[in-house]
C-alpha cells in the first residue's frame, strides 16, 4: 500500500511499471510478441493524486451563514497563519459541533482524487458508494494485464457465525496452502484461456468474460471529505464506533491508507469524526 502524490500522467506511469513491468515476459512460441507471464499480489495501492482539502475550507463554508461576506477575511487569515491560538481553538471548536450535530454540508467544500489498484472484487464494492465519482480501466478498450490477487498469510480465511454476527479466525497451515494452490491455478488457467480468445481473433470485450475478479483493475476516485467520512465509517473496524462494522478486509485496505492520507490534509476534521464515533456528519 502507498499513499504518494503525483500527477496523472506519473500514475499512469506508475501503473504501467506495476502493471507491465512486474510480468516477465515469456515467448510465444511462433516468434510473434512476447506474452506476460501471471504476477500475484496480496496488496493494494492507493496514491493521492490531487486535493483541494484543508479545514479552512470547511470552516469558511460554515461562517457564511453568520458572517456572510465577512467570511472571506476569516479565510485569508485562516490561510496566512494570522491567527492566535484562540482563535484556533475556536475554530476547532466550530468543526467539532458541525459533526457532532451532522451539520454535513460544510465538509462538501473539498476534493480529493486517489488513484487505486485493486482486484475488481473490492472496485464492485467501492462504488456501491454512489458519493463519489469513479474512472475505470477498460477491459474492452485494452488488453488487461496477468496480475492477480491471492490472500496473503495473515489474511483470516474461516467465517465463524451467522450473518449480522460472525468473525473471522485464521485458518489452518492447510486451508492457506489450499487456497493459495487454487487461487494461483485457476488464475492462471483463466489467463491462457483470455490470451487463446485473443489470438484466435476474439475481441477484448468478449474473451474478457473469463477473467476472474480476483484479477487487479485501476481506477480514479474523487470525493469530499463528507462522502470520504461515510466511507471510511462503513469501511473500516474501529473500537469505540457508534455504529460498529464489518468490512472485507481487502477494501478495508483500501480506507486504511484514504484515511491516512486525509488525516494529513485535514487533521482537525478528522479527529472531530474520531471524537465524534466515526460517525460520518
């Protein structure tokens, strides 16, 4: 996992190494192009691309309704470090009531753009949160890489429980050798399939039906920090929630890192949403 900046001709860029790069290639055996031999990963990567994000931003969005164009002065101070220690503290103060009583729209005054890369698996649960707006690779328009998602060893694999009221414990030395050998088999032979399609002719769009969704897609998000905070509140496990969760560990990934980059960018916001029960305003 990673939380760097960048532009997005350098994602593209990055990638295009991970994606590409990463895959020894093998020859065809009739002297046409090299093809990519299947690379495994058991992470993800989730980059910063490009923000607009800071507290200030919430916090002149909420003075407009007391302070109207008077706000904009307290913006510039807020922005030029002219501000005293109370003042802070006020301005601390304020963010912290706007989530405690879920006064939201003052937190819709920003953006962040990530770019992730992630098993398609955890993508079809991603944008189910319709807040934010995504840009996905095609599978039609380019041919997709062998790289594949297997779990790694501290991945918990047995689901004990009913729904609504199960955990997840380790599993035995067996069961993680058994779905490590699956996972990597029939990825693998899924791959061959894709690639026959493809050389017999077939298009991209149709001889991609057989590619499982453990195999690695990329994509742009963008949302607020409002949208951010109910995802990050749906999609993380956190001691001490108001509303306690239960995510899949591989989109938790994910959120993990989404939220580290954002404490960053806004450190008051985000610990008003901790102080506050993680609770998405």
């Amino acid at each position: 996992m990673s939380a760097a900046g960048g532009t997005p001709e350098q994602e593209v860029a990055r990638q295009e190494q991970v994606q590409g790069a990463a895959a020894p290639a093998a020859p065809d055996g009739a002297g046409g192009p090299a093809v990519p031999e299947p690379v495994f990963r058991s992470d993800v990567t989730v980059e910063l691309v490009r923000s607009s994000a800071s507290d200030a931003d919430v916090l002149f969005a909420a003075r407009v309704s007391t302070r109207g164009e008077a706000s904009l002065d307290d913006l510039r101070a807020l922005g030029t470090g002219a501000v005293d220690e109370k003042a802070r503290a006020r301005a601390a103060g304020l963010v912290n009531y706007l989530m405690r009583d879920r006064h939201g729209s003052p937190f819709e005054h920003t953006s962040m753009t990530f770019y992730v890369q992630a098993p398609i698996f955890v993508f079809r649960e991603f944008m189910r949160h319709r807040i934010a707006s995504y840009n996905e690779e095609s599978g039609r328009y380019r041919e997709l890489r062998p790289v594949f998602y297997v779990p790694g060893p501290e991945r918990r694999l047995v689901q004990e429980g009913k729904p609504g009221a199960y955990r997840f414990t380790a599993g035995t030395p067996e069961q993680h050798a058994l779905v490590d050998a699956e996972v990597r088999a029939s990825s693998t032979r899924a791959y061959e399939a894709y690639r026959a399609m493809l050389d017999a002719g077939v298009a991209r769009e149709v001889a991609r039906v057989v590619l499982p969704v453990t195999t690695y897609s990329s994509m742009y998000v963008t949302m607020n920090a409002r949208a951010l905070m109910n995802f990050l509140s749906l999609r993380t496990r956190r001691e001490g929630s108001t509303f306690p969760s239960f995510p899949q560990r591989e989109i938790e990934m994910c959120a993990e890192v989404m939220e580290e980059v954002w404490r960053g960018l806004m450190p008051v916001t985000a610990e008003a949403f901790e102080r506050n029960g993680r609770v998405a305003p």
